[in-house]
C-alpha cells in the first residue's frame, strides 16, 4: 500500500516566528522558515490517520485540505502536542461513531484531566469532542497499516515514537533506547527531532540527530521540532546526501 505523509508542523513548541524575537529566521521572507507546532498527517487507503493535534490544529488541518480525520496517536502530553483536541469537532460532524484516539496510560490521564469536559458524559452544554480513547499497550492497526509504539526519551520523560511500515516519527526526543533503536534501523523514511545547533536537555541538537541517522541509515531523513536558530536554506545546504530540514506542508509519498 502507498500513501502519503505531510508535515502538518515542523516547528518547536514555540512555533518560529517565535514571540518577541527578531532574529534573522524570525524575520525571513522564506515561506520555510515559518514553523507551526508539531504534528504529521498520514494519508492512505482513504482513511486520514495524525500524531497529535498541536494548538495550531485548525490552521494546519484548513491549510493541508485535510477532508476528513479517521483517528489520533498522540506522542505525548505536552501542551503544543494536545492543545488542538477540541478542533477534531468538525470532523465529528456526520460520523456515526466517535473518533478513536490512542496513547499511553500516562498521556490519556493528562488528556482526561486537561480536557474533563470530553470524557465526563453527564457534560451537554455545547458541542464537544467525541472521542473513543485506547490506552496503548503494543502495536494498532489502523486501517490495514500497523503503528508500533517505541518508547524513547524527552529528558527523563517516556515518550512515544511511531514506526509504522518501513518508516517512523520520533519526535521530542533526546535519547532513544536500544529496544526502540532495533526497531528504527534501515528505514525508508525517519521524521526525527532536531531542535537547534547547541545541545538541550529534551532534544536532540542537529549534531546528535545526525549521529544517530549515520548509526541508523534510514534512505530518507527529514528533521522536524525545529526552533528558530536553524534556517531553512543554510541549513539545507550543510546536510549530508538524504538529509533533508522538514518543513510545514511538506508531503512524501511513503510505502506501507
């Protein structure tokens, strides 16, 4: 089976432009280096699969042409990986059932707490989300392709990354286990983290990310959570061959 993967957000969690800064990516005319929060829709068969709904959900969903939304795997969380739970309303609209939403037992009870309206049935002041959630305890399939959850490290927090055919996205991420390495190596497509030149505590900086492609030789790398000190272009230039920056709107067609 083909499909395709698009790049929703390729930002940091700040997004770049980022508030109150007037940096020379900041303020660059390269439609590229303007960066929403992170998330990858995944399209194929006809069916419409996205990890994590940013708080910039909408505007990446109406920007893409998404047409409709079969379900959503959340990685983790934090703020601008869930802020956008309540944007699936629409695609509610004329679905006989609820949307089903998978994640960890630790991200489904934030997303309760966060969002207690969703899951608390006595609530029917207004429209809200209708969801169906899944703690996951192993691979899913949705729709004919298998997702398989790979637990990796955001500083000391687990969080999930997807590999799902011959291809994966692990993002907000600073260190990967050797369980989750075993299952990352000799990809046709790796969507991986990279925030910045210099080293941080939660996420790989671009030296570290390009350590670990050399180690894991996926044929096709894209770079994403990406913060406002890497320009697109420069950048680009200085990558290895199938190295590339991802950036929001990006599409790849992709094996499954």
């Amino acid at each position: 089976m083909t499909g395709q993967a698009v790049v929703l957000g390729s930002g940091t969690s700040t997004g770049v432009p980022t508030l109150r800064c007037a940096c020379p990516v900041c303020t660059s005319a390269d439609p590229r280096d303007r960066r929403l929060r992170p998330s990858l829709w995944l399209s194929y068969g006809g069916h419409q699969v996205v990890i994590d709904t940013t708080p910039d959900f909408r505007t990446q969903a109406l920007r893409a042409g998404m047409p409709a939304l079969d379900a959503v795997l959340y990685t983790h969380s934090h703020a601008d990986h869930i802020m956008g739970l309540d944007d699936i309303r629409p695609f509610n609209f004329g679905r006989p059932d609820p949307l089903p939403v998978y994640a960890s037992a630790a991200t489904l009870t934030d997303l309760r707490r966060v969002f207690q309206y969703v899951f608390d049935a006595a609530y029917t002041a207004s429209a809200i989300p209708r969801i169906a959630a899944h703690e996951l305890r192993g691979p899913v399939d949705l729709f004919g392709v298998t997702f398989e959850p790979l637990e990796v490290l955001h500083g000391e927090l687990p969080v999930l990354a997807y590999r799902f055919g011959p291809n994966a996205y692990v993002t907000d991420v600073s260190a990967i286990p050797d369980a989750a390495r075993a299952r990352l190596r000799g990809l046709d497509l790796l969507i991986l983290d990279a925030l910045r030149l210099r080293p941080h505590p939660t996420h790989l900086h671009l030296a570290a990310a390009l350590d670990i492609v050399a180690e894991l030789a996926p044929r096709r790398t894209y770079f994403t959570h990406i913060a406002h000190e890497l320009g697109h272009a420069a950048t680009e230039a200085a990558l290895p061959a199938g190295v590339h920056l991802a950036f929001d709107g990006l599409r790849l067609d992709i094996e499954l």
